[in-house]
C-alpha cells in the first residue's frame, strides 16, 4: 500500500535517513528544510535513487508557514498517512549565556513545530486515522546541558504521552523516539572524534559496546514505529541508544 508520509527536518542527518527508509519501502514522500540546496539534493537523490515521488519545500519550522506546508504536502500527494516530526534542535548555551529569544526559539522548534504541525494533519489523515513519530532524545530524562534544549526534549515526551491518549479517538497513534548520541558524518560527535581523539575515546565509555548509535538504527526504528506492525505502540517513548549513559562528553 502506498503511504503519504511528511517529514519535518528530513533534508538531512536523521530526517533525511528516516525520509531513504520509508521512500525504499514505496511510501510518497513531503519533505521540509532550512537549507535550498540540502533540499534539492536530499529530493534528487530520493527520486533518482529510490524512484520516490517526493514534494520538498524550504521552510524554517519554527516560524514559518508549516501550515501551509502541510496543506501543499497533502495536496500534492494526495493525502498523509504518517508524519514525521524531526526538526529540532537548541539556541543558545547555558544559563547565563542564554536569552529569552533562546529559550522561545528552542521551544518553537521542538513544541511549538509539533503542535502546529499535528494540528494541520489532523484533518487529512481521514477515518483510518495515522501514525506520528515526535522525535525527541535521551536528553530528555538524562540530564546534560543547555537546559533549554533538555526541557524541550522532556516536553515532547508528555506531548506524545498526552495527544496518545486524546488522539487515540480518531485512530491516530504518536510516539516519541529518542536517539543517543550519533555519529553523522561532519556532526558534533564527528568532529570531535576528529579534533580530540582522547575525549572521543573518553566519551564511548558512555555506551556499553564502546560504539555511538548509528543513524540508520534511528532510522529503522522510526519506520518500524510508523508502520502496521507497530500498531499496539502508541504514547510510548523509544530509545534508540545503545544504552547510553550520560549524554554529553563530559559528564552529567
């Protein structure tokens, strides 16, 4: 059966992983990004390499038009059946290098971008209802800074828990998924594996197989959940971590 599915941030790193697995499988294609060129090249490849029908539009979730970007999505490929919400991320440091813009433009991109989002899918996923994947990170319970970031990720754990159980009415199932730290290439990870080998070697003491997650596990893990098989899921959060311990390089 063929699927209409949106992926949020899925230009690149996990988001456009999540975007390969699903366009391997048959599913049509929407995705979103910041950046012109990351998008043309993420759609190219998803069209050339996977013969997918894919829609692509840059937008800056968290205050753009995503609105309007899923009604277009879902013209396009006539409908939406799953949606995919990865972009995210953080602005600014700590405490006292933080500033109040810091702290609203990390909640829209990780609270706000959903809410909307989910909000403007409602309507098109029809009676037999769908499937969402908030991605959310270990982050979220296993405390590292900036704490901006880490209160973000523990919300989408309660939005998942929460619009599980208001959603569940109209068949629409929502799971967070939570990565561990992964190893992207040209990432943070990346660079400091390249840069400070002693504090890489340091930091995979965090997991117990010495190895960084990688992002097509993430990835297969968010098509599982998207899928038919993972149909008795639902409010559930999902590492997919190695079992990583502290998050961050240096320590809680």
């Amino acid at each position: 059966m063929r699927r209409a599915v949106i992926v949020t941030g899925g230009s690149r790193g996990l988001g456009f992983a999540i975007a390969k697995r699903l366009a391997q499988q048959g599913d049509a294609l929407a995705l979103c990004g910041r950046d012109v060129e990351k998008l043309r090249s993420a759609t190219d490849e998803l069209r050339g390499e996977c013969g997918a029908e894919v829609y692509g539009e840059t937008l800056d979730v968290a205050d753009g038009d995503i609105e309007g970007f899923i009604e277009r999505s879902a013209d396009a490929l006539g409908g939406v059946h799953g949606l995919v919400l990865c972009a995210g991320g953080a602005s600014g440091g700590g405490l006292t290098a933080s500033t109040p813009q810091d702290w609203r433009r990390t909640y829209e991109l990780n609270v706000g971008h959903p809410s909307r989002a989910l909000r403007s899918c409602l309507p098109y996923f029809g009676v037999s209802g769908g499937a969402v994947v908030l991605v959310s990170s270990i982050s979220g319970w296993k405390p590292a800074p900036p704490a901006q970031y880490a209160a973000a990720k523990a919300a989408q754990l309660s939005l998942a828990a929460t619009w599980a159980r208001e959603l569940g009415q109209y068949s629409v199932r929502i799971n967070a998924l939570s990565p561990g730290s992964m190893l992207v290439p040209g990432g943070t990870w990346d660079r400091l594996r390249v840069a400070a080998p002693e504090a890489y070697a340091g930091f995979q003491q965090e997991f117990p197989a010495r190895e960084l997650v990688e992002v097509d596990e993430v990835a297969a893990t968010a098509r599982f959940l998207l899928s038919e098989e993972a149909r008795g899921i639902n409010g559930a959060n999902i590492p997919a971590d190695r079992a990583q311990n502290a998050p961050t390089a240096f320590g809680y």
